[in-house]
C-alpha cells in the first residue's frame, strides 16, 4: 500500500480537499486494464506499454489542521475507498 | 434452527434462500432487515445473492459497512454461522470476516452459467451431506468472483484447510477451462479458521429442489441447519 501525502493546498481554514487515486495492485492482473490496452493497439495506437484502470474520489472535508486532514483521509481509504489486498492508493491535495 | 436472511438495498436472492430453508428445509426462518442491529436470536445468519448498493464502489463494500454488520461479526466472532452466498461471499471478504478479495472476471463478462465444484473439506457442518471428493454442479451468476489474494495467504488458506470448494470439470479436475472466473488456485468457497463462516460464489439456493432439475445445493443449505449449536467443524472430524 502507498500514501504518498503532497503539501496541503492553501484552502479556508480547516477546510481541506483530497484527491483520492486507486489503483489495482501492481502485481495484480487487471481486466479492465488490459482490455483497454487491447482496445487501444486496435485503433492505432502502437506505442502504450501499459494501462491501469483506476477510480478517483475528490473527498471535502473539514479538519482542525493539516495533520488531522490527512490521518483522516488515510483511514478513509484504508478502510473503505481502498481494499488493499487488491489495489494501491495515492493522495493528492487540491485547492478548493 | 432459527435462520435469519439479511436483506440489503438490492439483494435479489433472499426470498429464494427462505424458500429453501423455510419451505423445504422447514426451518424458522426471518428476514432481517440491514438497517436493524440485532440479529433476533438466529442462530444461522445469512447473506443471500444480489447487487446490494447496486454494487457501487466494489462489490460488497458499502454492505460491509450497513448497521447489521456488526452484529453479524459479533455473531460470527462468537462462532456462530454465518453463510455469504455469492454477493454475501463478496460482503464476508469485505468486512474481512473471510480472507481475500475479489477482482472482475478475467474475461471481464458477468457469468451465468452452471460450474461444476469439488468439494473440498467434509467435516464442516456446512457438507456434511457430502463427502470430500464429491463433484456438485450449481449455477454461477456474477461479474466480480474472480478470488484473489496474496501469494502468502494463499499457502495459508490451503495449509489450514480453508479452501471448501474448488472450480472443476465435470470428472473433478482443476483444469483452467473449468475455472470461468479466473480465480486463483480455482477457489469457489472459503471459510474461516473456525469453519463457522463460510462464503462461496455458486448459488446452492437455486439448485435445491427436483422441479429445478437439480438439487445439488440442498445438501450444503441442509448442513447450514444441520446439528443445532454453534460449532462449525463436526465433532467426529474425518479429514
């Protein structure tokens, strides 16, 4: 599992927005992935080496200070955005 | 035995499980409804087939997380039964009451389709109208049953004997072709360390009468309730 936490962005106070990236796991077969992939050498293009399908959530929350935006973030994936026995996350923060 | 079928926001396959144990099995049998937070004295808990929460985010994930559930892991966590079928399979792995997870299909098609399994493990409860070997047929219908885990867990399931059924073909071999879904080491049910909760993808429940041309399901809901109490493994463990 990743959790890569960049810098917060500048937002009003205590209201922060993450971006919320999730992968299939690396070593995990993808279908949906390599479906694509397929789809893609079909129509033309020759030069993709790789495709993972992922989904992303934009979370809006409020929080008493970066610290505490994040570890929240970080549960929310942990124990419901992400299942990481099969896929990666990643956390990005935007500006609102 | 007092059989309670857990209703979610989409579950399609509920009424059919209560007509078996209900009607066929003549069982008490209710209905509990996922927003509720007692399991009303059932000493089987159910959780039947169908696309609870329409299967948003992944399939299982969001009835993971419904009120009932946690009664349902005190339940099972205090060894009562507890049977995900399908859908419910997809639930148990979620709340991470089973090991594993699921993928879509290799093939990426929602499958519908009658699976031949071998059963894997008879001195659970759960089989003992079976014997260890015993090749059953019974349908398939989903899009996310492809198993999966680490490699470590894998060798830990199997080594504690976990695996209940497998995909096989009609003789009773593992061969790729018989495993439609993809799913690792051809795994279609597991149960949990202490054999009281069990998940497979196959719907026994749809094959559990003569007038459907099949029953080879029934001996799997007839072991659910078989014995009374709350112990998964059968006192006179076979092997």
């Amino acid at each position: 599992m990743t959790s890569q936490t960049s810098r917060h962005a500048e937002g009003p106070e205590g209201r922060f927005v993450a971006r919320v990236l999730v992968y299939p796991r690396a070593e995990v077969l993808d279908p949906q992935g390599r479906a694509i992939e397929d789809a893609l050498g079909r129509i033309g293009f020759d030069g993709v080496r790789r495709i993972r399908a992922g989904k992303s959530f934009e979370v809006a929350l409020e929080a008493a200070d970066e610290e505490q935006a994040s570890e929240a973030v970080d549960r929310m994936c942990r124990q419901l955005l992400a299942n990481p026995i099969v896929e990666d996350y990643t956390v990005e923060w935007v500006s609102e | 035995m007092k059989c309670g079928i857990v209703v979610f926001p989409g579950s399609n396959c509920d009424h059919d499980v209560y007509h078996v144990l209900s009607h066929v099995l003549e069982q008490e049998t209710t209905f509990l409804w996922h927003q509720e937070t007692s399991l009303e004295g059932c000493e089987l808990v159910v959780l039947p087939g169908g696309f609870s929460y329409g299967d948003y985010l992944r399939a299982g994930s969001m009835a993971a997380h419904s009120p009932i559930m946690a009664a349902v892991r005190r339940h099972a966590e205090a060894g009562g039964r507890v049977l995900g079928i399908c859908n419910g399979f997809q639930m148990l792995l979620e709340t991470g009451l089973l090991p594993g997870a699921m993928r879509r299909n290799r093939d990426l098609r929602f499958l519908s389709v009658d699976v031949h399994l071998r059963v894997e493990r008879d001195d659970l409860t759960w089989c003992s109208s079976y014997r260890r070997g015993d090749v059953l047929r019974m349908p398939i219908a989903h899009a996310e049953g492809n198993y999966v885990d680490t490699g470590e867990a894998l060798d830990e399931l199997e080594r504690r004997g976990q695996v209940v059924f497998r995909y096989v073909d009609a003789a009773g071999r593992r061969e790729p072709a018989a495993n439609l879904n993809g799913s690792e080491r051809a795994i279609a049910g597991v149960c949990n360390a202490g054999g009281n909760v069990l998940g497979l993808m196959p719907h026994p429940e749809r094959c559990a009468e003569e007038m459907l041309g099949n029953r080879d399901g029934l001996g799997l809901l007839a072991g659910a309730v078989a014995g009374g109490g709350r112990v998964g493994a059968l006192a006179a463990a076979g092997g």
